[in-house]
C-alpha cells in the first residue's frame, strides 16, 4: 500500500516528467539537469525556510551561549530563558529541519527515477498513456555515460558538496576570548564539512553518473539559493 501511494504520488510523475523532457530535448543530461532545475523550483519555499532558520541560529548564537554560561548550573531556567529568547525573536528551532524531512521522499523517488531510467523494460509499465518512447535511451552526456558510473562526476559532486558545506556552515559571531575552546557544534560542523564530501564521493562511486550530474545541480542551486536567501532576508 505504501509503495503504491509512494509510486502514484512520486516515483511514476517524476519518471514520465524526466521522459517527456528527454523526448523534448533529445538528451538524457540535459533531461536530467531540467527535472532538477523543475525540483528545486517546487521546494524553493522549505529550501528559504531552512536557510532562514540556519541564519536565525548563527543571529542568536552569542546570546544562546550567554545564556548557557549565565544558567549552566539550572538546566531548568536555561530551559525557560531560552524558549522565551525563540519566542521574543520569532524563531522555531524545528523549522529548519522539518523541510529536510519533507524533502527525503523526493531524493528517494528521484534516486530510483535516475537508477531505472534507462531501461525501457522497467520504466514502461509505469509511463503514463499520452508518453510514448520506443527507441532506447542515449545515455551520453559531454562524453560520460550517464547509466554508468563516473569516476571524475563523484570528484566533481564531492568538490561542490564540499564548497556547499563550507557555504551553508554556521559561523559563531561571537569572538573567541584567547584560549578558549571550540564549542561542540562548531567542531561537529567542521567535521561534516569534510565527512559529507566523502559520504558523497563513496556514494557516487559506483552509482549510474546520472546521479552525481543530479547531485551536482542540486547543490549548485542550494548554493545559489542560500547566497540569495541570506543577501535579502
């Protein structure tokens, strides 16, 4: 039941979606790049929410952390100080990562759109009526074969997911007096800067390079995104 609703509501729009534009263009990498151009548009609202609330966090910081010193020996009125320092500011701690959530059924769905895209066998029962493909499917892109894995797409998609990392990491704007040591959430940070990446290399490794060109046009515009949302917001 819950495969079906999740094919009905996901998986078989955005499969015919990335056929009808394959069709209108003639290239399965530029099919690909304006599916998640499509994509990005549609959860640009939860994106901005996510971004607003990360730059919310990086506002309160020094005063989160004022109130950690000034409370740190009562956990309950560092408790009751702090939800009336998100309330006095407007700001909902969940607000950034309810979006991300909501988000992880469309990486799913997109992940098995791209992993069966270029079996006709497989993807034709699940084409709409007025979709209509007969000839197999040309998986080249500026020479990679899409429907295999590429080696130098997963170092690219690494590079840009490193450069979004750095991008999008939480900068404590309170000054460090000398001596003092790192907060945990600052050295957590640090470390995914640089553990993401590699998750992401040792994913796209092995995986159709239809993929690593998604991830890398997805990030791009994360990029774009979160450049534009802290500029005007």
């Amino acid at each position: 039941m819950i495969v079906e609703i999740f094919n009905a509501l996901l998986y078989q729009p955005m499969l015919n979606a990335l056929i009808l534009i394959y069709i209108g263009v003639g290239s399965f990498g530029l099919a690909v790049i304006i599916l998640t151009l499509f994509i990005k548009a549609l959860t640009h609202p939860m994106n901005k929410k996510a971004i607003e609330s990360q730059k919310k966090i990086a506002e309160l910081q020094p005063k989160i952390k004022e109130l950690q010193e000034k409370y740190k020996d009562d956990k309950e009125r560092m408790s009751i100080e702090m939800l009336s320092l998100w309330k006095l500011h407007k700001f909902n701690p969940f607000a950034g990562i309810l979006p991300l959530f909501v988000q992880i059924p469309v990486v799913i769905a997109l992940y098995w759109v791209f992993m069966n895209g270029f079996d006709l066998e497989k993807i034709k029962p699940m084409l709409y009526s007025f979709v209509t493909i007969t000839d197999p499917i040309n998986s080249l892109f500026l020479m990679i074969d899409l429907s295999k894995a590429s080696i130098p797409l997963a170092f690219v998609a690494a590079i840009v997911q490193y450069y979004q990392a750095r991008s999008m990491s939480i900068k404590n704007a309170s000054k460090k007096k000398e001596g003092e040591e790192p907060e945990v959430a600052e050295i957590v940070q640090k470390q995914m800067t640089y553990v993401v990446p590699a998750i992401t290399l040792a994913v796209l490794w092995t995986l159709p390079s239809a993929i690593g060109l998604y991830w890398i046009t997805s990030s791009v515009i994360t990029i774009i995104e979160q450049k534009i949302v802290m500029k005007n917001s």
